[in-house]
C-alpha cells in the first residue's frame, strides 16, 4: 500500500485543499482532509472512499475519515500556520492531545501526553502546538514552552503563551497571547501561534 501515493490523490480530489493518511501494519488508521465549503462533508467523504477503492482497491471505513471545513478566505491566508482541529483523547489517568494545524499546502500534526489534570490541560495543548509547528521549520531552531496560562483580566480571560526560541546565534523569549472566546483550547493554539508568527516565515524549512 503506497500511502503518500493515496495521500496524494486524496489532495486532488475537487474541494480538498490538503490531506494526512496515518497507517500502520498494512492499515488505514486514519485520514484528515482539509477541505473548502463548495461540498458537503458526507460528499468529501464517499469520495475519499471511491478514490480508494477504484485506484488502489481500498475499502476505507467512512469512520475512519474526518473532515474539516474552512472558508475561502481562512484557506487563502496561508503565510501562517492556521488552525485546524484540536482533539483530546483520555485513557485513564492519561491525556492525549493532537493539535492539527494547516501551513500553506501542508497538514501538520502535534501530539503531547501526560496526566490527566485539569491544571495541565492548557500546557499539553501548547505543547502539541509547537510539535506541529517543529515539523515545518528548520531543524537547527529549537524551540519550547517556558509557561502557558490562562489569567482573567478584568472581565475577560486571556491565555498567555511563553515560547523560548534558540537558533545558532541568539536564544529569545516570545509572548503571544488570545482573548479566550467560546473555547479556551483554540484560545491556547491562537496564543502559542501569536508567540510565533512574526518570525516564522524566516524560519520555515523550504
């Protein structure tokens, strides 16, 4: 099974701006499509699920596919990393988080682990975050989280992200921050990327 041949087809596929096939032992775990409104969802879906079967003889379980919609213009920035989707997966006293961000053409994925508390949600988001964005700058720049926290500010809360960034001739430290909205997650992603944003074009691996 060639998954980046899959994975690439699945990107031609009209309305599909980007794609991610995760497999593992011969199977299809896992596939993130990120795609415009032009279509339903169920729509990009069967045809993921036609793609497969008629190029490459797969037969994807639909549940297996996830879809997320942007607009045009949330499509269109692309200079920076944009957010795609946010997941959480506990299995006991353990949390898993993968935080989906899109970069021009590419889809890119973080995870963090670790306990299960409340008190450490907000900082295994903002490190999931920055394992995505490590995967598309260049390798010689490190980078992590010093602190992330969630304050409120008069009548608002903020999440307020702390990035120390280490290249070969200088170490900074970075704020970002974002007002918390509806969710407080996307809040956490948003000030992690604010921390970023001025310098990642520079450093963006080509």
């Amino acid at each position: 099974m060639d998954v980046v041949a899959l994975q690439e087809k699945i990107s031609r596929i009209d309305g599909v701006e980007a794609a991610r096939v995760v497999a593992g032992n011969g199977h299809i775990d896992e596939i993130h499509v990120l795609a415009r409104r032009n279509k339903a969802a169920k729509q990009v879906v069967r045809d993921v699920q036609s793609l497969s079967a008629a190029l490459f003889g797969l037969d994807i379980d639909r549940r297996v596919v996830s879809v997320v919609q942007l607009s045009d213009a949330d499509l269109d920035g692309g200079i920076r990393p944009a957010l795609v989707d946010v997941s959480e997966n506990l299995e006991g006293s353990r949390a898993e988080v993968t935080v989906t961000l899109r970069w021009d053409d590419s889809l890119l994925m973080g995870k963090s682990s670790g306990a299960a508390a409340s008190s450490m949600r907000a900082r295994q988001i903002a490190e999931a975050t920055l394992e995505a964005v490590k995967q598309a700058i260049h390798a010689e720049a490190a980078a992590a989280i010093s602190s992330m926290d969630v304050p409120t500010l008069g009548s608002r809360q903020v999440a307020i992200a702390q990035v120390v960034l280490v290249t070969e001739n200088s170490e900074r430290m970075l704020i970002g921050s974002a007002y918390v909205e509806d969710d407080e997650t996307r809040a956490v992603v948003r000030a992690v990327l604010d921390a970023l944003n001025r310098l990642l074009p520079d450093l963006k691996a080509p």
